[in-house]
C-alpha cells in the first residue's frame, strides 16, 4: 500500500494522476475550488502549464445536486478571489489573504506566507480578467454528474464514439423492465409442469419480485460466478428446470408423500403415547421441550402440512418426533418413548435437511439463469432501440474508448478536457474507472485528480465498488495525498471519534486504514443548563428494550434540549459569544424508514415537529391520493349518492359520522351535497382540475364559521404532511390534464396511478417536504453522507446489519482479479461477510463524523450477533464470526470507553445515562414571538403584449374562431401550442376509386383508408415514427403499444405493420425514410424562435405576395410579440443537404400532387412550413461553416401517410421557399 502525504492545495502536481484521500470534514470542497482556482490562474508549484478556461477543466461528481452545489461554491472561490486581488491591487496588504472565512488557497493560516510567495507569480491585472471571464462563464463550466458527461460526450462525438445521433436518455427503465419481465415469466414459467411451477411460485414468486432481485444485475452483461459444477453454465434456463430442478422436485414429492403416508398411517399410536403421559402425576417430559399446548401446537402444523400443504419440505414441527429429539425431551430417570416412526424421521430429517439445503443452491442457480437470459433481451431491445438507460450511457462509452478507434476518441476528449477532477471517487465501479483510466491514465499534457475516502463507501446497493478504487489508488502511486485536518467538529469531538476508530483493523481491509485527523479549527461547546456537555453520551439499555422505547428515551432527551433552548439555557459557546440551540440543529440518524416512523412518533406525542429527509415514499401511494379519488369521482358522479357519500365520508372533509348519517336520510342536504359537487365539475371542465380543487379547498360550506377543509385536515394528526400530499396531487393532476381526453379519461389515468399500475412520474410523485420551517431533521446515514448537523442522535447504531437484509439478497464477493462474483454455493462466505462487514463499518463511520458538537449513542444491554458498533466498542476483538464467542455486557463496555476516553482526553469527554423515558408525558411548549406579515407589494410594470405562440395559434388567430377553445392560457395572452391538427374533421373523408387503387395488396383486410380518423389517432402516429428507427425492420412492440393505446382490434397489428413499412419504403425525392442511416436523421427537433420587435403583419403579407406561389389571401394576426414556439417532426440530411419533414394523417379524397397543394393552402400548412424553414435555416446557419441556403437546404417535404403506398408517385408534397422570401422573412423575425 503506497503512504499517503499530507496535501497542500497550491503545490499538489497538476500534470499526472493523483489521489486525494478526503475524510469526513476535511474540507474536501474547499480543496477542489482551490486547485480550480489554481488551473484558471496557472499559479503554485508543479503547476498544469498554462491558464485553463472553465470549459477545460472536467469535474465530476455522481448526483445532481452535488453538481449544483459545487458549481454555486466554485463560482463564490472565483468572485471573492477576484475581489481579494482587485482589494490588494489597491492596498497591498496581505492580511486581505488571511480573513479566515475568506482564505484564498489554504485553509490554514500558518502557510498564509505561501500565498503571498506565489502571489509574484501573477500579473495581477491579467488574473483579475481571467477570473471575470471565469466568473461570466460558469453557465460553461464543464461540472456534470457521471451519466451527464457520458450522455453529453456520446452525443457530441457521436461519428467516433458510433452511437445514434439521435440518443435518447430514459431516466427510469422500470416500464421497460417490467414489461420484459413479465414477457420472460410468461414465456418460460407458465408451460412448467406442477413441481417446477411450485417450485417457481415459492421461490421467486412473481415477475414483480424477480425483478426487484435481479434489478442491480441487470446491466447487459450476464453475472460472473465461481461454481465446483461448470455444466451448470453451459445449460440453458429451460434445460435447468426440467433436468435439475424438475428431476429434484419429483423426487422430493415422492418423499414427502411418504412422509405424510407415514405420519398419517402411525399417528394415532404417537398421540395416544403423549396423552397418556400429559395425564400421569408425575410426567417424564420436560415441559421446556414438550408440554401439552406444543404437542397441540406441532400437531396441528404438521396435520395441516399433510392436507393442504404444498410445500414438499415438512413443517420444522415435524422434527421434534424425531428419535433423537424425543430421547432428549424426557427427564433424567425417566425411559423415552420408542417407535419405529421416530427413528425413521430421525434419517428423514437428514435427508430433507440436505435437500433444504440444495433448494436454496438451485434458487441461486435460477436467479443466475433468469438474470442471463433477462440481460440477452435487454442487449436485444437496446440494439434495436435508441433509447437508453444511465447503465447504457457507461457501458456505451467504454465499449467505444475501447474498441479500433477508442484511441481516437480518447484523444478527442482530452484535448476538450485536459484536466479531470472526479469527485466522490470511492463510489465508482470498474466501468466508470476504466472510461477515465482510458482517457487520462499514462497520457501526456493533461491531469487527472480522484477525491474521496474510502472509509465512506456505503453505496454497494447502488453498484459502487471499493476495490476498484483500492485498484485506482494503487495506480497513484507517489503522488496520493490526504487532508488530514477537520473543520467540522470541536477538537474534543475529533479526538474522541479518533480514539474509537484508531485500531488497526477498524475497516477490516488493510489497504483501508483509520489515519486520525487534527482539530482544524476550534468550535463553540454545546452548553446546557450552563454546563459544559461531552462530545459523547452513551444511553445503556436496562432491560431488553424495544425499538419503541429506544424512540421514546431519544424524543425525551430532545423535548429536554428544546425546553431548555426556550429558556436560553441550551447554547452554543464561542468564548462567551451564544447561540441559541433550535429545532433544525438536531438531527436523528437512522437505518430504515420504519425507525424513522417510530422516531417521528415520539416526537409527535410530545409536540415537537420533524422532517424526515429520506423519504422517498410515492405520493400516490398515500391515503390522501385514495381519498381523492372519491373526490373527484363524486365531481363527475354529482347525482349518484353512492359516490357523493364515499366523497364526504373522507377525512379530507373530516366529517363525523352522525353527520355522514344525516347527508344520507335527508334528500335536501344530498341535494345541496349533489350541486357543491356539480359546481366544482363545472369549474373542473371550463377552467381545468387545478382550479377546481383550488376552489374546494377554499370552499366553506353551508355555514361561514365552519373551517375550511385546509384547516381541518391540519388539526389531524401529520396533517400539514397530509395537506402538502394533497397539494402536491393537485398540481399532478393539473400536468397530466393535457395528456388525457376527457375529465372521465383524466380520473382514469388517476385511479391508475393510485393502484400502482403505471410507472410513477419518475422523481415528480416523490413526496415533498411537508415544511420549510426549523424542523428535527430524521436522516438514513446514507443520505447523511456529505451532510453535518449540530448534534447528532443515533438511536439504531447498535441494529444488526442482518435484521434489514432480503432474504433474497444474492450473495457476492471478490476475486484475486477484483472481479465481483456470485457465491451460489456459498463456498466463499467468509470472502462475502468480510465484504458486508466492512461496508457496516463504513457506514458507523459516516455515522460518528456528522456532528459538530456532540453524538447521543445507544448501547443494548447484550450484544450476542456480531456487529458494527459492538466491534467498535472491542476495537475488533469480537474478529468477524457472525455468532460471537459469548454474550457480550454493553453497560460494560461502555464504561470501559468511558474509562479509557476520560483518561486520554480529560474528565467529561463521555457520559453514561440509563435508557429510559418518563412516564410523565410532557409536550413542548414554546414562547412564540408574534410578528406582524405583510407580503411584498409589487410595484413594476409587465410587458402584456408578449407571449409565445405557433403556427396553430397564428392560424386559430387567422381563422377567427378562437371562441371555440376555452383555454386559461389563451385568455391570459400565453398561447398553448397543438401541433397536430390532422384529422381535425375539416378534410375531405370519402373513398374514391382513386384511393382505393393506392391500396390494391390491402383489399383482402383493413388498408390505410380504414385508419380511424381523429386528433387522437393522429398525435399516435406521429409518437410511432418517433420511436420507430427507420433503418431497423419495424419494431413489434411500437406497434402493439399503438395499437393498445388507441384500443384497436387485433387484427390492426399486421395491417399497421404493413402500412407503416410501406410508407417507410415510400421514395421522396430519390430516398426512402428506411434507407437514411440514423447519424442522418433527427426526430422532433424543438425550437423557439424570437420576435425581437412587434411583428410587422402587413410586411409579411407583402412578402408572400410576391415570393409565395401558394398565397391567397393576407393573414389576419393580432399584434405579436415574444417568441415562436415549434417542433418539426423530421430534420434529415441526403447528399448533403438538409430536408424539413411533417407527417399528415389527414383523410382525402385525392393524394396526387395538386390535391395536396389544395389541402396545404386550406389548412395553412404553407404558413407552418414557412415557420419551420426559418427555424431550419438559422439551426444550419449555426452549425455549419460556409453555410448556403441553396446548397444547403433541402427544401420541404409533407408527408400525407394514408396517400403514401410505396410508389412515390402520391403521398408527398414537396416545395423549397426561394430564399429571397426566406430573406424578407427573417428580417420580420430578428430586428
């Protein structure tokens, strides 16, 4: 293992691969800002060489809101540089350097005289500019999440890399995961015969569990495994079940069978044995073992067993009638029962334990099955399909860095991004390090920093892997540093955490070492009741308590913090200078979410609010989203009392139920319930959903002194969680409005939502914080990670890291080659608990070094399992047997860590209480400082001219018929943009003869004329050839999705297929849409295009006059000004020129060239091709050097699919603007 140094941020080399070791606290942040700081001003020691811009200098990180964060504290580094050196140009004084919260490059102030010794390095007018272009461009500056840069890089090297032009990102795989699945279970498990079948259903049980198992393995590569029986790889799923676990389980039917045959034929003789001994005076059975409530008990289960059990295994029950059992069973002096079923079971038991044992081996074996041929489909669909998942970003652009032209690609790359920081290192895995290695590792002119700690990789579930960073870290070499100075906590804190993890073998790994940090700085003391507290304070269980008590003895102890807060008496000190303890300083850390539940509980009773940080629990999975649904299902029921009743029995109206009762038995207040319920349909149908629950929320009812139902649903217990949930569904419902038909369609969608059958709305239905007041916060320790908090709870540091574990966790461990495997036949467990062990000892880690000032622990009573927080207790004497040798004292070792901290580090370095609550329930009563709110009085004018629009508004407008739509937006001058107006009823719809000759191969069935005709249909058609990869053969599943969504017989499927590969064959202009390769085509290309001044109408109608032949009459617009909004369906490139592309689905008479003409005037499609040409022309002028429309442009085409038959001689309509009224007409656009 290479020896880490300590790091100094303005001499750290800059032009070779380092790693920095980080631990909790160390100012990891503050350390990335200041080599970036170093990069954009060439300055220090072993510098990179020359300034770098901010789009030069890669930093990654693995979430989204790390990212944001750490662009917003770069982007502060760069401003209070530049105002340090504009401040010291003036006065050239170098205590400006030393403010320490405004340190420049270091953080401590003895190696301040570095900074000024590299200050002569700068020309001072020249860094001063530099750092203000640094700070105009930071929008640039390349800091992306781990799957953003691969998207990003994928995307713009998309020739090299050889992946689709048009890649599309899918954040959230669950639906197509589900389906494939599903189709798998169908396809494999529904033929089995009954054993194997049994076998199936007890084991994996459903597609919903299979899929939850094997999720984190459903990468596209097939798991790696160690196995003494190679045959087994080599066979495939279906082979498996019928030779293995079909063989098996026939065999062990047959032996069950004569198990139940046997203690059915002999049980009458067992139960007379019992019962006559139950009724002597003096019993010979031990009543631990046998008693007459057991034998009943053990009995009836295995009675059960032998008439509706499945299971081919016996209840354990039936084992206590073994002979070895029942010799066991009777006193000393006393002579056991005999019977030769006893000693029969006694070589059953050995059997059937051995094939229990077997069962779980061929378990593994079928998830490792099903996980292959899981991932084979998924390659399958990948490879058909642009869309992608965040795994597919990785593994596409390793595949590419390492394939014939990875070189190429990785040169491209560096040269983009000489220099590489990556953040949070010790969460990567061998994809995302070999990507990086590639590109940087043993390359020249460029650098590649990795920042992390390896004491704080908790995220294996996530597929984080710690030995590829032991394996990166290895490649550093010399040049590995670590910050070893903490600004987070008090010294006393720091060095009491030291002294607990300061052992050899506290990470278990012996390249994973405890190096103990210095006090960075001091920090106030916590002080309460005007003592000073301890940085520790162990709360021993008396009893064995339960997780309830444990919950109840910590919201005690806050209740206690949070009184004496309100009498000024709990404080943080800073040399006499006090800061009152609040809410929001505390922080309870927990596992699970249920601990969380029971934490939040406690606090509730004693009226102490908190917020649950971690909860990532579905909004629509709530009570109130139940609710709701009765709600809105009485709005579009108003004069059914059933639905009525089921709406005002809800405790959104919280309405009791004499009062329920009185709505039934009165027809007047059903009636008035029936028009309240009417009324809000109203609103519901001409305003939208938003405002309707607005208006019932508001709403008061019969009387005017009665609440409003916000204020009802407050008074609940959790009611302002209830309340946020309740808004959080309205403004769900409001998006979804627009993507539903109908009011009925929308409820629809909802009840969908609400019994799990679609897909969540990804991160949207992730429940909200219910307040944003000073709160006590309740974290998981995972989501704690990266976090700090004044003082620390850990009620469930002592919880076995096996009580929360699936049962149906698939065990793995790693090789000599750092490959991971699954240990099916367990014969590497030690390697696998080893593994699991040392993540538990991380995870204690980030436990104990969240706090600033003081951690609160729980110590149980008796440890007999081993775990985290007992092998820190022992300082890992305890070793890693999952059964410790013996039981182990808590209180004991308590005092021992008592004892020996108070030793080292002076008298009340740690405190000892009894676990316990008061029995004298008390609520928190605070004094409330009353202050008069008045909300802000705006005072500014708002342009009300400007808006967005589009080619349907700009005609809706033409056309003067804007009283037809009842649209919010179009009232308020924000206009809504539908692009698809196909099939809107105003086309000519009959069959001509002409027609049906388009069509001759489809006279035996349905052909394209017979296409339902609607909006509907229309927008479907549109989304198939955006999913549809025109040079692939046509994708079944598209079209069964098409299909389904438009409730189509199932004789459609073939007659679509058809249709749509017809019209993909159709030529236009020499080429078919199939015949474009997928670097040449780009699918519904968005664009807004600005009106920089009021639009001139009258000029745009002059300049379609006398340059447009299709021109009828002048356009009627009302005044416009703002933007132009659009998406046009197809943009694709032949010979090197570039086409513009809409489809139409629209129902005609006549196909051919000048029927098509007619119907572009009548329905003013000209105009939206004119817009779209416009919009075209300036993306191109953007894009490519020595741009020329007439060589350049393409031209338009419109595709009319029901006229496209393969003949291209009908279907098509083509044209290209002269490019003197594409002239007149940008000049209209831009000012």
């Amino acid at each position: 293992m290479s020896k880490t140094t300590a790091l100094q941020a303005i001499s750290t080399p800059l032009t070779s691969v380092t790693l920095i070791e980080a631990s909790a606290g160390t100012g990891k942040t503050f350390t990335m800002a200041s080599l970036y700081l170093r990069l954009l001003l060439n300055i220090g020691e072993n510098e990179f060489g020359r300034p770098l811009n901010v789009n030069e200098i890669l930093v990654v990180t693995f979430t989204e809101a790390a990212t944001q964060e750490l662009k917003a504290r770069i982007r502060q580094r760069i401003q209070q540089a530049k105002n340090q050196f504009i401040d010291y140009q003036k006065t050239k004084e170098l205590a400006i350097f030393a403010d320490s919260d405004n340190r420049f490059l270091v953080q401590d102030p003895e190696t301040e005289t570095l900074t000024a010794r590299y200050l002569e390095q700068l020309d001072l007018d020249i860094a001063i500019q530099q750092l203000k272009f640094a700070e105009q461009n930071m929008d640039l500056a390349a800091i992306y999440t781990i799957h953003s840069f691969c998207h990003r890089t994928l995307k713009q090297y998309a020739v090299n890399s050889g992946i689709h032009f048009n890649l599309e990102l899918v954040t959230n795989e669950t639906t197509l995961l589900t389906q494939l699945t599903n189709a798998f279970w169908r396809e494999y498990f529904y033929p089995q015969p009954i054993e194997v079948a049994q076998f199936i259903a007890q084991h994996l049980q459903s597609p919903a569990v299979l899929l939850n198992t094997l999720r984190p393995y459903l990468t596209g590569e097939t798991p790696k495994l160690a196995s003494n029986r190679p045959h087994l790889l080599t066979m495939s799923l279906q082979e498996f079940l019928q030779n293995e676990i079909g063989a098996k389980q026939r065999e062990l039917r047959e032996v069950s069978d004569k198990v139940k045959a046997q203690w059915q034929q002999h049980f009458a003789q067992i139960k007379a044995l019992f019962l006559n001994e139950f009724e002597k005076e003096s019993v010979g059975l031990n009543a631990n073992k046998f008693k007459r409530p057991y034998f009943d008990n053990r009995v009836a289960a295995i009675e059960h067993w032998c008439t509706f059990g499945t299971d081919f295994i016996p209840p354990n029950e039936l084992w206590c009638f073994t002979k070895s059992y029942i010799d066991g069973a009777f006193k000393k002096g006393f002579e056991a029962f005999q019977h030769d079923l006893f000693d029969w079971l006694e070589e059953q038991e050995e059997y059937f334990k051995t094939a229990s044992e077997s069962i779980q081996q061929d378990k593994m074996w079928l998830l490792f099955h099903c996980a292959k041929v899981l991932n084979e489909r998924l390659n399958a669909h990948k490879e058909s399909h642009i869309q992608k998942g965040f795994n597919d970003l990785l593994r596409l652009l390793k595949q590419a860095l390492t394939s014939e032209s990875g070189e190429q690609l990785a040169d491209l790359i560096r040269h983009q991004y000489p220099f590489a920081m990556i953040d949070e290192f010790q969460d990567t895995d061998e994809q995302q390090y070999a990507i990086f290695s590639h590109i940087y590792v043993n390359k020249p002119d460029c650098g590649f920093m990795m920042i992390g700690d390896p004491k704080q990789a908790i995220y294996k579930f996530r597929g984080a892997d710690i030995f590829t960073y032991l394996k990166a870290a290895e490649m550093a070499g010399e040049q590995r540093f670590t910050l070893n100075k903490n600004y987070r906590s008090t010294p006393e804190l720091i060095h009491a955490v030291n002294e607990l993890l300061d052992f050899d073998t506290a990470f278990l790994y012996d390249k994973i070492q405890f190096d103990a940090v210095k006090a960075g700085k001091n920090q106030p003391h916590f002080v309460l009741n005007g003592e000073k507290q301890a940085p520790l304070h162990f709360y021993v269980e008396q009893e064995r308590s339960s997780d309830d008590d444990i919950a109840e003895c910590c919201a005690e102890n806050i209740l206690h913090w949070l009184e004496s807060a309100d009498k000024n008496l709990a404080v943080f000190d800073d040399d006499g200078k006090q800061k009152p303890l609040q809410s929001d300083d505390i922080a309870v850390l927990v596992r699970t979410g249920t601990q969380a539940e029971k934490i939040q509980q406690a606090l509730r009773k004693r009226g102490i609010a908190s917020v649950y940080l971690s909860d990532r629990s579905d909004v629509f999975c709530t009570e109130i989203a139940r609710e709701l649904v009765h709600i809105l299902s009485a709005c579009l029921n108003a004069t059914n009392e059933h639905a009525i009743l089921n709406a005002v029995s809800t405790s959104i109206y919280a309405l009791s139920a004499a009062e329920i009762q009185k709505i039934k038995q009165s027809e007047a207040l059903l009636e008035r319930w029936a028009e309240r319920f009417e009324s809000y349909f109203r609103t519901w149908k001409f305003q939208g959903v938003l405002p309707m629950l607005y208006q019932l929320l508001l709403d008061k009812g019969e009387q005017s002194a009665e609440l409003s139902i916000p204020e009802k649903i407050l008074a609940l217990p959790n009611g302002e969680r209830r309340l946020t949930d309740l808004l959080h569904l309205a403004e769900l419902l409001q998006q979804a409005a627009p993507l539903n038909e109908s009011e009925a369609a929308l409820l629809r969608w909802f009840e969908r939502q609400v019994q799990g059958g679609d897909e969540s709305q990804q991160g949207e239905s992730q429940v909200r914080l219910e307040s944003e007041q000073k709160l006590v916060k309740i974290v998981t320790i995972h989501k704690s990670k990266g976090l700090e908090y004044g003082l620390v709870w850990l009620p469930f540091l002592h919880k076995n890291i096996g009580d929360n574990r699936r049962n149906n966790e698939i065990s793995t461990y790693h090789n000599e080659q750092d490959e991971t495997l699954w240990d099916i036949e367990e014969q590497h467990k030690e390697e696998s608990e080893k593994e699991q062990f040392a993540e538990e000892m991380r995870l204690i880690y980030v436990a104990l070094t969240r706090a600033k000032y003081h951690l609160s622990i729980v110590v149980p009573q008796m440890f007999t399992d081993w775990n985290g927080w007992l092998y820190v207790l022992t300082r890992g004497e305890i070793g890693m047997k999952k059964k410790i040798d013996g039981k182990r004292n808590g209180a004991d070792l308590a005092s021992q860590i008592q004892k020996q901290l108070n030793q080292k580090l002076g008298e009340n370095s740690c405190q000892i209480s009894a676990l316990s609550a008061s029995s004298d329930l008390r609520q928190l009563d605070l004094k409330v400082d009353s202050q008069n709110i008045a909300a802000a009085e705006f005072t500014q004018s708002i342009e009300q001219n400007w808006g967005i629009t589009s080619f349907t508004a700009l005609e809706r407008m033409h056309s003067n018929k804007l009283a037809r739509y009842r649209s919010l937006n179009e009232q308020g001058g924000l206009l809504e943009m539908t692009k698809n107006d196909d099939d809107d009823g105003r086309s000519i719809i009959e069959t001509t003869v002409e027609n049906q000759a388009l069509w001759v191969e489809f006279s035996q069935g349905l052909s394209p004329l017979d296409f339902p005709r609607g909006r509907m249909q229309g927008t479907a058609l549109h989304r198939l050839f955006e999913k549809q990869q025109f040079d692939q053969p046509i994708d079944p599943q598209i079209i069964a999705e098409t299909c389904h969504k438009l409730q189509l017989e199932d004789e459609w499927n073939e007659a679509l297929q058809r249709w749509i590969t017809q019209v993909l064959h159709t030529p236009i202009d020499g080429v078919a849409l199939a015949e474009l390769p997928a670097q040449d085509v780009l699918k519904e290309m968005q664009f807004m295009l600005k009106i920089d001044r009021t639009f001139d109408v009258k000029a745009f109608n002059a300049a379609l006059e006398q340059h447009h032949p299709l021109y009828q009459q002048p356009y009627q617009f009302d005044e416009i000004q703002g933007m132009v909004r659009g998406a046009i369906d197809l943009v694709y490139r032949h010979h090197g020129q570039y086409y513009l592309l809409d489809y139409k689905s629209n129902a005609l008479a006549d196909y051919r060239p000048e029927a098509l003409a007619a119907d572009i005037q009548q329905h003013h499609y000209d105009l939206q091709y004119l817009i779209y040409s416009i919009a075209l022309h300036r993306y191109l002028q953007q894009k490519l050097p020595n741009y020329d429309y007439e060589k350049d442009f393409g031209g338009v085409r419109y595709a009319y699919l029901r006229g496209m038959n393969g003949s291209g001689k009908t279907g098509v309509f083509a044209d290209k603007p002269c490019y003197a009224l594409i002239q007149a007409l940008e000049k209209l656009f831009y000012a």
